[in-house]
C-alpha cells in the first residue's frame, strides 16, 4: 500500500501488486483481493490498483510508474 497523492483522505491508498510470469495470474487476482481485504481491515480505502506481470530481475514498472 502507498499513499495516493492525489488523495482527498489520509486513508486513500493505493494497491500494487506483481507477479513474475503470465501464468500466474489467478496468483495475482488473489493477492489483489488480499492486498483490498487487508487495506479495509486497517481502515484505508483503496483508490487505485495496479496489478502488473514481468520479471523482478528489473525495475521496470510501466504501470506503476
């Protein structure tokens, strides 16, 4: 979770979440909706979700950025 700095609330956040390869994205779908379960649990609405796939062995994160 990040801060939204665009945000109106201290509690609006954003969600990113990354897998490795293309075949895991039902892993990514559940840990989308873990991310959005956990982030309500500790009081933050989530105003925006990036769900990305690609290698960790780079930094880069078209989406993200």
């Amino acid at each position: 979770m990040v801060p939204d700095p665009k945000a109106l609330s201290s509690t609006d956040v954003g969600l990113s979440a990354r897998a490795s390869s293309a075949d895991q994205k039902q892993d990514l779908d559940r840990l989308m909706d873990r991310l959005k379960d956990d982030a309500a649990a500790q009081g933050y609405r989530a105003t925006r979700q990036v769900s990305e796939r690609g290698s960790g062995l780079n930094d880069r994160r078209p989406r993200f950025l």
